[in-house]
C-alpha cells in the first residue's frame, strides 16, 4: 500500500482524513472495506467487496475518494474508478446517485460511513441494471466532478 509523507504542519483536514484513514487502516477487512492507496491527503483510494448474499458477493470495487480543504463541512468527491457496479444508481463513468454525497452530508460522516453506505446500497439492488438516463447523463457530463451535477433524489428502491 502506498502511505502518504504529510509534512508536520498539516490542517485540520488533513489531519481528521489521516485519522480516519488510520483507523480503516487498523480494523482492514472488517466490514469488506480496505484502503487500497492514498498518495496523499487530497485523494485516497479505498476497495469495497460485494456482501455475502448479495447481487455483488465477492466482486471487489475501487472508490476514490477526493477531499476538498473544506473537509468535513463539505463533502468528498465519492467515484467509482474502473470498472463501475451495474447498478441503478451508479453511472457507468463511475458517478454514484447517493444523497449523503450531495444534499444530505454532514460533517458527522466519514470515509468508512460512506464506504458502508455504497456497501448497503449495492446490498438491497434487486437487479444489475445501470439507470435509466445512464448514456445520455455520461454524454452530457463525462468526466467532469459528480459534484457539479444537479442531482434529484426521488427513488430510494433498487
């Protein structure tokens, strides 16, 4: 894993993601979470397993998370790099549809609530199908930082 070399004067951002990547660090595997990188503190990069007895049971997902010096009063950028879950709220450029990244984040999260939060929603999916609007919202935004999207949270079944 690559750990990140913060100089001794770091923020109070820099220092609650390092604790909170500590601490994921210290309790690896518990919950299918694991962090994979984090260069440093601006991004990490943390795998997720599918649950057992899910759609997903065993499929390994790689989110990177990016942190704004705002941290926690604002919330990460939250993708999917790689290869995206078909999933009805998940875009296949790596967009997650989850209103704790967006509207309802408080500074009370953390990286492993969100973590645990994807894991759940993957967890109740009925069917690997990717949303409705998939080819036309990833057209239309590409790459770009999902949080400059204008997101409209009105379905909460899978």
């Amino acid at each position: 894993m690559l750990r990140c070399q913060v100089a001794s004067t770091r923020t109070p951002f820099q220092k609650r993601v390092q604790k909170e990547l500590d601490s994921l660090e210290a309790r690896a595997g518990e919950d299918g979470i694991y962090v994979h990188d984090y260069p440093d503190t601006d991004t990490c990069r943390i795998d997720i397993l599918g649950a057992p007895g899910t759609l997903y049971a065993g499929e390994r997902f790689l989110l990177r998370f990016r942190f704004s010096a705002r941290y926690p009063f604002e919330s990460p950028e939250v993708v999917f790099e790689g290869e995206s879950p078909m999933h009805p709220h998940i875009y296949s450029n790596g967009h997650i549809c989850l209103s704790i990244l967006y509207d309802a984040w408080s500074p009370a999260l953390t990286v492993h609530a969100v973590c645990m939060s994807i894991v759940s929603m993957l967890s109740s999916a009925q069917e690997k199908v990717r949303p409705k609007d998939d080819a036309s919202y990833v057209s239309r935004v590409g790459h770009r930082s999902p949080k400059l999207s204008k997101w409209h949270f009105d379905d909460d079944r899978v």
